[in-house]
C-alpha cells in the first residue's frame, strides 16, 4: 500500500525532472515561467484561470463515483455555463479561443460528451471526456506560457484533486475513496511530480505521498475525519512544493486558483444526498407557471379583475423572490422575456384580449422552462411531472364546471408536450420505468382526452387519477427531496384552484379542493411530508397551519385567494428547507473553513496582500461570506468567491488591473458591484434631508406607505430600501392640473421621465439614495415605479 510506494520512490533512484527553480521576481509586467521564455503577466492570469477549470472537471466524475449523476451533469453544466458567459478582457472563453481554435472546440466538445456520459451513467465514457476537456486546457498552457509551467501547475491540479475525495467521503464510499486517494499517489509518481517537487523540496514530495497513504488508510477503514485531515496534509505539501519548484507568480497564481477549485469541491459537497438550491429555485419558478395558467382561467370565465390581480401578484412575488435573482443569472434573456410576458399578461387581461393572453402565457411558461432547464439540469423532468399534475387537476375542474371542451384542449395539450420531450420529461419517465410509462400514456392520457371530448363523467374519473397516480409513483421513483421539489409546486397550486373555484361561486368544490390536497400531504405525497418535516419542524407546522387556513377562509366565507397566497409562500419556502437540507453542508463549511486557516498561514497569503489590498480585503471577505453562507445551507456565494480567486490570480500575477470584472452577479455577498450604468439626477441626494418632513420607502415592490397625506409645502423624501433600481415618476394625468411636473432625475414629463429610465437616469439604486420633492400644488398626485408598475408599485400623495 502507501509506505511501499514511498519505499519504491526512494530506492529505484528515479531521474529527477529537470524543472526549473526559483527564479527571479518578473519586471516590465511580464512573469518569469522559471526557465522558460516570460510569460505577460496577463496571459498568466488566464492560464491560471484554466487551472482552476482543470480542477474542477474532476468534480462531476468524483460524483458519478457517488452516484449522484444528475448532480454531476449539474456541475459540468455550469463549468460550461460560466465558460460560455465568461466576458471582461482576459477573459478565460475568448483567450482560449484566439490562442489555440482546435483546443477551443476540442474543450468544448469534451464537455459535452462528459456531460452526455453522466446522463448515460457512463462512468468509463466520463473518465475519457475528462481527460480530452484537460488535454486541451493543457495545450491552451503550454502555447501561453511553455510546457514546464504546465508541469508545476498540474502539480497542483493533483493537490485539489486530493480533496475532491471528500464527495466521495461524504457519500460513505469508502472503498472508492480510498482507491481514489491510492491513484492519485501512483499518477504522482508517474508523472514525474514527485520528481520535479523532491529536486527542490523532498519534504514537501514524501510529505504528498506519507499523507496520501494516510488518507488511503483512513478510508479503507471507513475513517471519514482522519482520511479528510490527511487529505488536506496532502494539498498543503503539495503547495509547498510548488512554491520550491516555480518562480513566485506562476506558484502564488495557481495556488489562488487552487484555492478556487476547494470553493467549487465544496459546492460539489453539498449536492450529495440533496438537489441544492438551484434546484428550489427552479421549483420556485415552476410555480409560477401553474399561476400564470390559473390567471388565464379565471380571465377566461369573464372574472378579469381577479384575474389581472393574480397576474400582477405573480409579477409582485418574483419581484421579492429569491428565484429572481437566480433565474437572472442562468438566463438573462429567459428573464427578461419572463417578466415581459408577464406585463403583456396583465396588459392582454384589462384589454379583454383572449389571443393576446393565450401568447402571453405561452411566453410566460416557455421561458420560465428555460429557467427550470438551466437551475434543475437533469432534474428537470420532476418538476416538469409536478406542472404535469398540476394542469391535470386544472383541467378536472374546469370538467367539474362544466367547461368540457376547455378540459379535453388542457389534456390533448399535455399529450404534446409529453410527446414532445419538453424538458425531457417523455424519456426520463420511459427510462426510470416502462410500465409506468404505458400506465402514464398508454392506458390513461389518451383515454382522459378521449373522455372529456366524450363528456364522459365516469370515464373522466378514472383516467384523470390514473394519469396522476402514474406520475406520483414517478416522483416516488426518486429521492424524497427530488419529489418534494415537484410536490411543493403541485400543492401551491391546489391552494391557488381553490380561490379560483371560490372565486367563480362554486365553494363547496373549493373546500373539497383543500380538504383533498390535505389528505393528500398527509398520505405521503411522495416523501414530501416527512421531508418538510425532517428539514423544518416549525416549516412543516406552519405549512399545515397555512393550508388550514385557506379551508377555514373557504368555509367561512373569508378571503380564500390572500390565503392560498399566504399558503403559496410556505410551499416555495418548504421547497428551499428541503433543498438545502439535504447536501453536505456541514462537511463543506469545514471544507472552506480549512481553506481560510491554509490561506492565513500560506505564502500566498501574504503575496496577494503585497499585490493588490482590496483584491485581498475583498477575496477575504468573500471567503467568509461564503464559508458562513455553506453554514446556513446557502452555496450561492460561491459565485462571488470564485470571482475574487481569480482576480486574486491576476493580482499576484502582477495584473490585476487586466482581470475580468467582477460582476454583479458574483458581487451580492460580501462586497460591493462593480459601477452600475444607473444614475441618479439633480434631486437625489444621498440620505434622508434633515428638513424632510416624511420618508417613503420604495421596498423592492412597493412603496410604503403606498399612500400619503401632506400639507402644501412639506417635503417628502423617497428612500430605496430593498430589491433592483426604482425610480419614482408622477403619473401625467393624474396629478392637479396646476402642478409642476415631478419625477426622480428632474424630468419635465412622463415621457421623459420613462425614457431617462431606459437610459439608466433618474434611478434609486443602492441605499441611502433618497429622491426629494416638496408639494405646493393642492389635491391628489398618483405616481409609480416605473420598472416596477406591472407589479403594482404605485403610491399616491394626497396634498391638503
């Protein structure tokens, strides 16, 4: 085992590699490879950035070690995401394009045969993609900065490898880790690593394998705590000999990397055991999609006001919602065609316009699919079971309201769908089970559209719970977390048909809606209950008390559709509870919390200070952020902290003022955005005005309080207190008609005011930003956010 391979090392008197020491600090912005031909500091910077990719395309393999192939496409979709979306100079998609256009396209391509190899289960397939994705960065290296940089850096693409064994840890695969761990000590060897770090530090080589066998050990003996720790032996040996074997800039850039691939292995972490939360916020949006629908339903029975008001909730909810972020973040396009299909709904409604609802709605649903595609990845096919459902019950309600023709388009639609593999719902479901597949399609979907077009009662009934069950067995097919993602959606959107149902007059049906669901959560729903349970004891209770309260609003006569609201946020909330309880978190805050106690004691440590101090503050900062966030179940700081790693790369390369942005996406915990193109304008000031005489503040929906009484010639002051920009722009025709016109940015017309916006001008955008305006004309002016009207943000001043 272990010791035998170190004895085999220091007695068959190996050829030391001939690598290059130490050598001296680079001038005129260029970095000495250590030997080599200089290497612009720039180009260094980049190269280390593919460095923290290698790294990383390890993660999805380690995972399918641990079974956890969805999660491992996962991975590989986002290392492809992030590479497509890379932008700024330097920048690690275009370099790598305009240095070398076959490792381009060949780097491409392995990723997507490693993604379709985890899709096939295909763990030999994933090993192969994995190496061809690194064999192109590799040649994309060596063009940039010469083959023996490559060498020092693979060294510690291998020591991050080392605590990639952690999933597999975390996991309890025990044997496959301890395998893993022994491989990785055999490729030391075999490519010459231990010989090039032991010419200059033999120390620091005995020290990689001694631990590697140690770790080895450890799992073999089902040790978790003592493989871990001897891992991380491991990783810091490995850095210390980098730093003995390269010059400092190509050392301290690849060890910032490195320090990026530990965030991106505990991110990894935590989706072993649990989907994460992407995959609650794809829930979250799949949501929306049965609401959207539901509006459409209620227009179409003539209610338009309720309907419209149930749009521009949906609009109201994003808005505050922590999906919308993230949704912005997988597909900016996708969300901003979300949120215009949602204006053009609310629009389409008021107008009584039924073609323009039906293109509204389909925009509404085909871009929140995107989302889903893009968060859930392979687990998309659950949720789009859940939706499945949902619409099913949609179309049995509207049979039960005698809308028969309307049932037999909502299910022969659903056949399309399915038909069409939309989010690959047709094959999962085929794959995971051909009986359930012939149950699901053969025996009850075209005999449910066959009975509603027949009004065929009995019939209905049958099909409509066979198609149902079906899909429910489906969900149960997988884990309980997976399931409740798709139950937590199917729920809100029984709350959301009992206020439609009531809202058409029909109560007693809406009361056997609720009274139905509840027994539904409580024979199981899929895993669904105990998982609540299991993740959130005061969650689950307060997710029952709310779904009572909607059956008591039902009974009673009271408001049912504010509570099925009430019940629609216990739902997204139990979504995320389940979510982010599932992963190894605990073993991945421990991860990253090691990653900062190596980070103060390293050599880099103190390099990256010497560099650039903010890059420092801020990679520091990000680093907590991210460690206190895997704490409390949140992973998504690691954006942010990957982003500060790698310009910390650039920075201790000697150009940081040459790395890519770090952009607002990966700015929301622990520092500020980069500048927004936002302005503000003559009549924003920063803080409240000591002679304001009232305060409003634009909360991220909503102005509070929405309606205000003044005397003439008070001053009010508006204050951003949460959510994206606002502006505040009076509406033209609806203030009195002796009144100056008023607007944030100081417009002279709505139009103006409406066209700064789209220039950025005009915008409350960070806090403490405050707009002032002093009212002398009398009687009552209506004024509105205008990014944020079709969600209802308005207010009104009342002047006395």
């Amino acid at each position: 085992m272990a010791h035998s391979r170190r004895r085999l090392l220091q007695t068959t008197g190996t050829v030391l590699a001939s690598a290059a020491l130490a050598g001296c600090s680079s001038t005129d912005n260029q970095a000495d490879s250590g030997g080599e031909a200089s290497i612009a500091a720039a180009d260094l910077g980049v190269v280390a950035e593919w460095n923290a990719i290698r790294t990383r395309l390890r993660d999805p393999v380690i995972l399918g070690h641990a079974e956890e192939y969805a999660a491992g496409e996962g991975v590989v979709g986002d290392i492809f995401e992030r590479f497509e979306m890379a932008s700024g100079q330097n920048n690690a998609h275009e370099t790598l394009e305009e240095t070398d256009k076959e490792h381009y396209e060949g780097f491409e391509t392995a990723l997507g045969d490693l993604r379709s190899a985890l899709t096939d289960n295909d763990l030999d397939g994933a090993h192969d993609a994995m190496r061809a994705a690194d064999e192109q960065l590799r040649g994309a290296q060596a063009a940039l900065a010469g083959q023996e940089t490559v060498k020092q850096l693979t060294a510690l693409v291998m020591g991050a490898h080392i605590k990639d064994v952690e999933v597999l840890l975390a996991a309890e695969a025990y044997d496959d880790a301890s395998l893993e761990y022994n491989q990785i000590g055999t490729k030391f060897q075999q490519k010459g690593l231990y010989d090039m770090i032991a010419a200059a530090d033999t120390e620091a080589a005995d020290g990689v394998v001694d631990a590697l066998d140690r770790a080895a050990t450890a799992a073999e003996a089902a040790n978790a705590t003592d493989a871990s720790a001897a891992g991380s032996d491991a990783f810091e040996a490995a850095t210390q000999g980098l730093h003995a074997v390269a010059n400092a800039n190509v050392a301290d850039a690849a060890h910032m990397a490195a320090l990026q691939g530990l965030g991106w292995d505990a991110a990894a972490l935590t989706t072993i055991g649990g989907p994460g939360t992407d995959y609650a916020h794809a829930a979250a949006l799949n949501l929306y999609r049965a609401r959207a629908y539901d509006a459409h339903w209620i227009a179409a029975n003539g209610s338009t006001d309720t309907a419209a008001t149930m749009a521009r909730d949906v609009f109201a909810h994003f808005e505050g919602a922590r999906t919308h972020e993230a949704l912005e973040e997988a597909d900016r396009d996708a969300y901003e065609t979300f949120e215009a299909g949602l204006e053009s709904l609310q629009t389409r409604i008021d107008d009584g316009d039924t073609g323009g609802i039906d293109d509204a709605v389909a925009t509404i649903d085909e871009n929140l699919r995107t989302g889903i595609k893009r968060l859930a990845g392979g687990d998309a096919p659950l949720l789009q079971s859940g939706f499945f459902r949902a619409r099913f019950a949609d179309a049995y309600e509207r049979y039960r309201q005698g809308e028969a023709a309307a049932a037999a388009t909502i299910a022969e639609g659903l056949f399309g769908r399915f038909e069409a593999n939309e989010l690959n719902f047709h094959e999962t479901l085929e794959d995971t089970s051909e009986s359930l597949y012939e149950t699901f399609e053969e025996e009850h979907l075209t005999a449910l559209v066959t009975a509603y077009e027949d009004d065929n009662s009995s019939a209905v009934d049958t099909h409509h719970q066979g198609v149902c069950d079906a899909l429910l067995e489906f969900e149960a097919e997988h884990s309980a977390a997976l399931a409740s993602g798709a139950e937590a959606g199917y729920m809100g959107a029984r709350g959301f048909d009992a206020a439609g149902v009531a809202a058409l007059g029909d109560a007693s049906r809406a009361s056997t809606i609720v009274s139905d669901a509840f027994a539904h959560f409580e024979n199981g729903a899929a895993g669904y209950h105990e998982a609540i349970e299991a993740a959130d004891v005061e969650r689950y209770e307060s997710f029952e008390a709310a779904l009572g309260a909607i059956q008591t609003a039902v009974d009673d006569g009271g408001d049912v559709y504010a509570n099925a609201k009430a019940f629609n946020d216990e739902a997204v909330a139990s979504a995320y509870a389940i979510a982010e309880s599932g992963g190894a978190t605990a073993p991945a805050a421990a991860m990253m919390g090691d990653a900062f106690a190596h980070f103060e004691q390293a050599e880099v440590h103190e390099a990256l200070e010497e560099a650039d101090h903010d890059t420092y503050e801020g990679f520091e900062a990000a680093l907590n952020s991210y460690q206190s966030g895997l704490e409390s179940g949140d992973t998504e700081p690691v954006a942010r902290y990957a982003a500060m790693a790698r310009t910390g790369g650039f920075a201790v390369a000697g150009a940081v003022d040459a790395a890519p942005s770090v952009d607002a996406a990966a700015a929301d915990d622990g520092g500020e955005a980069e500048e927004s193109a936002y302005e503000g304008g003559p009549n924003i000031v920063e803080g409240v005005p000591d002679d304001a005489d009232h305060v409003v503040e634009a909360q991220a929906v909503v102005f509070e309080p929405a309606e205000l009484t003044v005397q003439q010639g008070e001053t009010v002051a508006w204050k951003y207190a949460a959510g994206d920009a606002h502006n505040v722009v009076a509406d033209e025709d609806k203030i009195p008609d002796d009144a100056e016109y008023w607007a944030s940015g100081g417009f002279d017309s709505e139009m103006a005011a409406r066209d700064g916006w789209e220039n950025g001008k005009g915008a409350l955008h960070r806090s403490e930003q405050v707009y002032v305006h002093t009212f002398e004309a009398a009687g009552t002016h209506e004024y509105l956010c205008v990014p944020h009207e079709a969600a209802g943000m308005v207010g009104k001043v009342i002047v006395e």
